[in-house]
C-alpha cells in the first residue's frame, strides 16, 4: 500500500474509531458526570445569591454578564472534584475495556499483575502517577485562573 492511499483512507479510519468509542466514553462520561453536575449546580445557586450578583444585579449588567461570572465562581470550586473524579476515571476504565472488549493501559496493568511481570506493573504505576501529577497541576493553573483569590 503506498502512503497517498493510506493518507485517504485516514479520515474513514478515524471515524470507524470514534463509533467505537462513543459507548464506552459515554459509559465513563454518565457516571462521572452526576456529582460534578451536581456541585456545579449548588455552587451555581450559591454564587447567584452571593453579594456581588446583587450588585452587578443593581448596576444594571445584563443578565449573560452575570449568568457568565456567576459560572466562573461557581466552577472554580469544582476543578477540585474533577481532580478526584480523575483518580476513579482511570479505575473505571479499566472495568469499562473489560466490558468492552478494549486493549488499554487498564487491560495491560491486569495482565501485567496476573502474570506477576514487575517491571510493567511498574511501568503503568509509572505512567499513571505522571499523568495524575499533570492532570493536578493543570487543574491547580485552572483554578488559579478562574479564582483571582488564588496565587500562584
């Protein structure tokens, strides 16, 4: 096969991808999704009631400028739980490649502690703790950035 032919199937290829993968993201997304949605939603009725709503509320903003900052105080609270949502995503996954039948880093850490293979559990351990430690460190950015009270 040559390279233009592999070059334009590529689009096809990766839509065939994305069909298979929309249940089990899907799956991951619906099950993390109910406490996040839930905070977000006290923490939105929160902020909407808070002192500074009342007054952009009495200056006369518009109502998006509100909603939008009213979202932005309410949001920046949640990061934190996405953070440990994260921790049971990537247990979840490797549940969700079992069920679907999905190669992956999870399908991988099982076989690799069945086995007893000690230098590949270490090396999911490795790759896990990494992945975590970027995932904490853009949320703490994130945070900084939507809470002005925080500093770097």
């Amino acid at each position: 096969m040559t390279l233009d032919a592999l070059l334009a199937g590529r689009p096809a290829i990766f839509g065939e991808a994305l069909r298979y993968l929309a249940l089990p993201v899907a799956t991951l997304a619906f099950v993390l999704s109910g406490p996040l949605i839930k905070m977000i939603r006290q923490n939105m009725g929160t902020a909407l009631a808070a002192d500074f709503t009342l007054y952009a509320r009495a200056a006369g903003l518009p109502g998006s400028t509100i909603a939008r900052e009213a979202l932005r105080a309410a949001f920046a609270p949640s990061l934190t739980l996405i953070g440990v949502l994260f921790g049971f995503m990537i247990g979840g996954a490797v549940l969700v490649e079992t069920i679907f039948s999905l190669g992956g880093l999870g399908q991988y850490a099982v076989r690799s502690i069945l086995a007893y293979d000690y230098p590949a559990i270490q090396a999911v351990v490795l790759v896990i703790s990494g992945l975590s430690l970027q995932i904490y460190l853009l949320i703490d950015l994130a945070h900084a950035a939507l809470d002005p009270r925080v500093a770097l």
